[in-house]
C-alpha cells in the first residue's frame, strides 16, 4: 500500500528530502515495490532506495566527494537495515526521519 501521507510530505518541492513510489505493473494492476528517495544537504545530493518487500535502503548514488563520505555513508545505511523495525513498529516517517538525522550528522560535522 502506497504511503501517502510521506509522498505529500516528502514530495517533489521537498528540498531535505523528496520521494515517488516505484511501481510494477501486475496482472494489470499497479503494485507498490519501494521508493525512490532524493536526500539533500547543502550541495550534497545522495539518492536512496527503499524495497517494501525486505524492508531495505539501499544507497544508489555514484557521485561521492569522497571514499570516506561513501563507505561512512553505507555503514549508516547497513546500520539502519540492521534495526527491527518490523519488531518496534516504526513507520516509514520514522526511518526516514531517521536516515535524515544520520546524514544530518554526517555532513554537518
């Protein structure tokens, strides 16, 4: 099921963070399989996906500034997968809220 509250909160003019769903077409029928997702900070742009099916973000970019920005960046993103979030009931605000406050931290150091 499509999340719409966090497309209408994350959509196209958000400038932190954007989002649009990935869909399939099934059997003649749209099937939400993830996100797209587009973080921003600064002049950093980092893009995101995120599977329904496992549960994952996974990074997709392939401009980094820096071997250190990548290889940090993805042990926050292998850390986030790692969580339960299935077992604490966090909604996808809350993982995005929290990918937003990782990243935060990363590049405003």
């Amino acid at each position: 099921m499509i999340d719409y509250t966090c497309l209408r909160k994350y959509d196209e003019w958000n400038e932190h963070f954007s989002m649009k769903a990935i869909t399939i077409n099934e059997n003649g029928k749209e099937k939400l399989i993830g996100y797209d997702c587009i973080y921003r900070y600064n002049t950093h742009e980092i893009k995101l996906e995120y599977r329904i099916l496992t549960q994952k973000w996974t990074l997709i970019n392939d401009k980094y500034n820096s071997e250190e920005e990548e290889k940090q960046l993805n042990k926050t993103i292998d850390f986030t997968n790692k969580f339960p979030w299935v077992d604490t009931g966090y909604t996808l605000d809350k993982r995005i809220q929290f990918i937003l406050r990782s990243f935060d931290d990363y590049f405003s150091s």
